[in-house]
C-alpha cells in the first residue's frame, strides 16, 4: 500500500487513514474518486503543486507539496476560462473541438493548457501530461464523492508533501490489445516517448509506432490524449458503480434493520396476547 508522507509525524498520518487514506491503492471507488476530486480543487486553486509523477505496475500517482502556501508566498488563482478550457481539454481529449467552441485555434488551447500546467508545477507539454490529472478532473465529475471529497480537502491542508495515487484503468485493456500492443500502450500512459520505449523494448523505432497505430485503430482513438481520456471515461463509470453498490448496501441495511425493528416491536404484543 502506498504510503501517505507528511512531516507532522504518523499520527497525522493515521487520523487521514481514518477518514480514507488519499495516497492508498486500491481502494474502494468512492473513496479513490473522493480522493481525486479533492486533489483537482486543490491543483487548480493553487493549494498544491505537482512535485513529481510515479508509475508503478498497478498504480499511478503524484506526489504534491503544499510547501509555497505554509511558506507564506501569496496563493494565485487560474483566470476561470482557462479552467474550463482545461477541464473541457481533459474531459474530451479533442482539443480542436475545444478551441472551436472557444473561438480559439489549437495552438492557442495548447498554450492554455501549458500555462495550466505550469501553474500545477509540471513543466511538461499537453502531450505528455500524467495520466492521474486526467482521473482527477473526471473524478470531478462523479457527483456522489464531492461530499467525501470537502472532507478530504480540509484533511490534506495539514501536509506539507503527501503521495496521492490510483488504480491503473490501463490494466483493462489486456483483453483488447495484443501482447506488444499492450506493452506500448501501457508505456505511452507512463509518457515514454517513442524512442524511449523502444530502447526499453529493444526495437526500431518504427516498430513502436506501427504497434501504437494498430492499438489505436483497435480502441477507435487518434492519440494519447484519447487514450487517457478514454481510460479515464472507464474509471468514470467504475466509480459511479460502485457508488450504486454503496447505495445498495445502505438501503439493504436500512430495510433489515427496519425489519428487525419491527419485529422487536411487536415481539411484547404478542406476549401481551
């Protein structure tokens, strides 16, 4: 399980585990999506910045610091276009759509984006951004987490660096890539360029290529951009299933115990009789 840090000492540690740890993987829809939402509000407020980004078979995650605001350094905010260009970025994965809507050309919504970026702490272009922002901002919008998620918001502000991660979605696309598709796919989710994969998988370059257009013809996506959004649409729906199921157990616990309740109730009837 991967580990909250902070510099408070474990107890502050295990008061946020109680309440569901943000930087633990797996953990149950809800929460994860609770997590995610409050890490977006958080990026896009100015509340954290993104330190660095970290992969790991099963899990992707960021690390982020709080450092600038307990420095005392005054909290700027993103002008509020550029968040809904952002989030519509993120949302759809098709940035030309997007500058179509916003009257904007592409590279215009790519400076946008890049300036956003910047603003989070990454220093990375739209085309390589970390596959959890991408969950984050679709975690925005599962709507059952966002009263989880003003909880966890408050509990993070007490850390200073803290390790934020989730389930990997890309691991579902076993079933629908080939062996060596699925190996560079996986790799393109890490933002490894073409001749870094290629050097990690002892091939041509081109190689790389040829098997990323064949995954891509195969997902009905363009690029990498769609690719995280689509892994991310899957999360989405994940999360809102296992909303259901919770919603179901409390229901289904709720009518036993009003069952069991009235059973009880009428249980000195009965011995009246």
């Amino acid at each position: 399980m991967d580990q909250v840090m902070n510099d408070y000492g474990s107890a502050a540690a295990v008061e946020l585990a109680a309440l569901g740890p943000v930087g633990s993987a797996p953990q149950r829809a809800p929460e994860e999506a609770a997590s995610l939402s409050a890490l977006w509000t958080e990026l896009v407020s100015g509340f954290c910045k993104i330190e660095q980004t970290e992969f790991t078979q099963h899990s992707c995650g960021v690390v982020v610091t709080r450092s600038h605001r307990f420095a005392g350094a005054q909290r700027a905010a993103l002008p509020a276009r550029d968040v809904e260009i952002l989030e519509r970025s993120l949302l759809e994965g098709v940035r030309k759509s997007v500058a179509a809507d916003y009257h904007l050309c592409p590279s215009s919504v790519a400076e946008i984006l890049r300036r956003c970026f910047v603003f989070m702490g990454l220093s990375c272009w739209p085309s390589r951004i970390p596959l959890l922002l991408v969950l984050a901002a679709h975690a925005k919008q599962a709507s059952e987490a966002q009263r989880s998620a003003k909880l966890i918001l408050a509990q993070n502000q007490q850390f200073l660096r803290q390790s934020i991660s989730a389930t990997r979605p890309d691991a579902d696309l076993v079933g629908s890539l080939s062996p060596a598709e699925y190996a560079v796919t996986r790799l393109l989710v890490e933002g490894k360029s073409y001749v870094e994969m290629a050097q990690l998988r002892n091939t041509a370059k081109r190689t790389v290529a040829n098997q990323l257009a064949s995954a891509f013809q195969r997902l009905h996506i363009s690029g990498r951009a769609e690719l995280l959004c689509l892994l991310a649409q899957r999360k989405l729906l994940h999360w809102q299933a296992g909303s259901a199921v919770a919603r179901t157990g409390v229901l289904q616990a709720t009518a036993s115990f009003s069952s069991v309740a009235e059973r009880a109730a009428d249980q000195p009837q009965r011995l009246a009789r």
